[in-house]
C-alpha cells in the first residue's frame, strides 16, 4: 500500500497489485468488478482489503464513467455513475479505481471533510476536480491534495486533441506537454492537476512522480497492458 499525506483524522491510500489471490492479468489484488476477473477473486480481494487495512466499513464502490459528477455519500452505497465522491461522516471510505488515470484526494484541512476524484484527461478537461472542489463547499485555502499513482509524461504519448483539450482554453497547459512523434505530444497529468488545482486556489499539493505504466511490479497500467487489473485510491474520515 502507498499512504498518501493527509490532514490530522483523515486516511488516505493507494492499493498496489500485490496481496490478492486473482491470477494472469489481474494478477493479483484487482479490485474491479468490470474488468472480466473471476467474480469469486474480486470479492476474496475485497475482503482482504478491508480486513488488512481494519477498514472501518466496505468501500463505496463507484460506477465510473469519466464523467464529472460528484456524490456526497453518508452510510448508503452509490446510487448514481459518478468519478468522484465526498462524505463528511467519520467512518464512510470512499473509493476509485484506476490504471493509469489520475487519483486526486482533497481533504479540509480540519478533518471535516474528504473526496476522491477519478481524474483521467477527459474528466480533468471537463472540470471534475473543480465540481469537486465546489461539492465539499470548504475555501480552497483549507484543502489538502495529494496525486497518487498516474502514468507519468514520458510512457503517456496522446493526440493532439488531447492538448487542445487543455491548451484551447488555458495557453499555459502547453507546458503539460512536449513533442513527441509527428502530431503527438507527451502529456504530464500530474503537471495538469497541479496547474487546474493551483487556478482552483488549493495552494497545499502533494504527492506525484510515480508511474503506472513503467512500474509493473507495483501498478496495473491500461496502457501498457490492455487486459488488467485496476488498484484503488481509498479516503475517509477516522472515527
């Protein structure tokens, strides 16, 4: 597990691949029910999360859609495809999945409130770390980042649609990218997440400078591998 730095009374974490029982490409902590992972290994991973990390509840599993709505969750499960959750109950872990999309965590940080965000580039372009920085109503000043595990610049080569996505309506994301191929460019997530945050007003920013795609001991990567497993981000507030 990677911890991730968080306010006092807040916890926050990232899975790796290890300490599951599913085999082949999901080898071997998967935590997606979507991915075509034996339903059976899915749930023993699952179990094993929350029994290894005496998590204080099971995760509220989202539907992601790379979308950018945000839920507030109490003690009911999702009820909606959403890609980024808060809660401001003690006890509540929140949960996304990823394999070489973005992580964010924001935090108060009074420990009142947490939200994970599923923030691969369309979601990112389309706002979903504003909404949730909107959603938990809380002054950018008070909030904590932290960015987990992503595929970093140099193994994440996109199009150039992908750039003006960004660049179209902010010049300054041009430095989030660097030529690469012929109409290709290498795009930095972190770099993108630290510039929406820092326009956003959240000025305390951690975490960054892993890479999904070329650590596979550690990481499931999408891009590396196709078929795979997922890790997951988890969040919430201690009791």
């Amino acid at each position: 597990m990677i911890e991730g730095a968080a306010p006092p009374g807040v916890r926050v974490l990232t899975t790796t691949r290890d300490g599951g029982v599913s085999v082949g490409p999901y080898s071997s902590l998967n935590l997606a029910g979507h991915v075509d992972d034996d339903p059976a290994a899915v749930a023993e991973n699952r179990r094993r999360l929350v029994g290894a990390l005496a998590l204080p509840g099971d995760p509220a599993w989202l539907e992601q859609v790379h979308g950018t709505r945000v839920l507030e969750l109490h003690d009911e499960p999702p009820t909606a495809p959403a890609d980024a959750a808060l809660t401001r109950k003690p006890g509540v872990v929140l949960a996304v999945l990823t394999a070489d999309c973005l992580p964010v965590v924001l935090a108060a940080s009074d420990g009142s409130a947490v939200a994970v965000v599923h923030a691969g580039w369309r979601g990112m372009a389309a706002d979903i770390i504003e909404a949730a920085i909107e959603a938990l109503a809380v002054a950018p000043d008070r909030l904590q980042a932290w960015l987990g595990p992503a595929i970093g610049p140099a193994a994440y080569e996109v199009g150039a649609d992908v750039r003006a996505a960004f660049v179209d309506r902010d010049a300054g994301a041009a430095a989030a990218f660097m030529a690469g191929r012929p109409d290709k460019w290498q795009c930095d997530l972190y770099a993108l997440a630290r510039r929406r945050l820092a326009a956003a007003g959240v000025e305390a920013v951690s975490g960054g400078g892993f890479c999904t795609y070329s650590d596979r001991e550690r990481f499931f990567s999408y891009r590396r591998d196709g078929q795979c497993g997922r890790m997951a981000t988890l969040a919430w507030l201690e009791k």
